[in-house]
C-alpha cells in the first residue's frame, strides 16, 4: 500500500518486449517486399501500356505455337483493352483453340477490310 518499497522485476515483461520487437522486424520487411513487388508490377504495366511492343512480346511468350506473322497482325490492330482480352483468353484456352480464335480473328478481320476502307477491324461491331 503506500510508501513501501516494491520488490517486482520487469523482467517478465522484458522477454515479450522482446518478441514483439522481433514479429514487428518481420513484419516490417515483409510490408516493404510486399511494397517492392507492387511497384515493380505497377512499372511492368505502365510500360506494357507504353510500348505496344511488349504486348506482342507477351502475347509471343504467351502463346508460342501461333503462327508470329498472324499474331503479328492482329497485335498491330488491336488496343490495349482487346490486348488484356487476349492475354486473358490465352491464359484460359488451350493453345490449339487459341489458336484457332486468332485464325478466325485474322480471317474475319481480312474479309471486313476488303469490304470496308476500315483498317482497325477488331473495333468494328461484327
């Protein structure tokens, strides 16, 4: 009670001190590779949306048993946004039907640019 001395340690208190020191170190690193990894993902799509070349390099790495003259086509008329729908196909077909779907794609694109004077047929409505 009051004014006496108290015989209590704080050593009890010092050992999960520090193990709480140790979980936040960890916790901490693992924060900033987490932070690391967002950024470099985030200047991979800044560049991926930058230089339409590296869409048809990861379209190409994507997909490697489609004929390159005829993904090569339909990279230079597509954008971007048809660009992620073909990445997203590709990753969720099988190449032999991917295949086949660019074909059609290529052949489709062929016949709408013989009948109109449109030259990015994958904008167009059919």
């Amino acid at each position: 009670t009051g004014g006496e001395w108290t015989t209590e340690h704080a050593l009890c208190v010092m050992n999960i001190n520090i193990l709480n020191q140790k979980l936040f170190v960890i916790s901490w690193l693992l924060h900033m590779s987490f932070i690391c990894v967002a950024l470099l993902m985030f200047v991979w799509e800044m560049l991926v949306i930058m230089v339409p070349f590296l869409r048809y390099v990861v379209l190409r790495y994507s997909v490697s048993n489609v004929n390159g003259r005829v993904l090569s086509y339909v990279h230079r008329r597509c954008s971007y946004g048809q660009y992620v729908l073909l990445t997203i196909l590709a990753q969720n077909m099988d190449v032999d039907q991917f295949d086949a779907v660019i074909s059609l794609l290529v052949a489709d694109c062929s016949r709408n640019v013989e009948d109109t004077s449109s030259d990015n047929c994958l904008n167009s409505g059919s």
